[in-house]
C-alpha cells in the first residue's frame, strides 16, 4: 500500500486496465472506505491497482485513506 495504489490478492481474473472497486473497514470508522483502483500489472493472483479519483467522495475517502496510512507507518508529513 501506498498514497497512490495497493497491490492485492484475488481469485478474480481481471485484465489490465480494468477498474474495480476497492473496500477499507478501519477499525474505528463505521464505514467503509470505497476507493476505485485500475488494474496496472498482475502477476498471478496478485494486482497492481492506481488509485482513481473521479469524485469529491473519492478524493475524501483517499484522503482519508492516506491520512490512516500515514499514522500507521508514523509519518508526519503528507
């Protein structure tokens, strides 16, 4: 994981290219995080997946994301 994409494991077969969407139940939160992802490379089960931002929910939902991110590997800056 990182500010830009994840790389993740599925059964599902998806082509380059292809955009799915992608969910985070954070501990405390009392909803999920949807974030849209495009597939970048594969190898096997695991996929490369960049960030799509398209929305304002998007764009706070990965802000969101980032800012977890970031407090958990104990960065400070953004």
């Amino acid at each position: 994981m990182n500010d830009s994409g994840i790389a993740m494991y599925t059964n599902a077969e998806m082509s380059l290219g292809t955009v799915a969407e992608i969910q985070f139940m954070p501990g405390s939160f009392d909803f999920p995080l949807t974030l849209r992802g495009v597939v970048r490379n594969h190898a096997g089960s695991k996929y490369g997946m960049e960030f799509l931002v398209t929305s304002a929910a998007e764009s706070e939902h990965l802000t969101i994301f980032r800012e977890i991110l970031h407090s958990k590997l104990g960065r400070t800056d953004a």
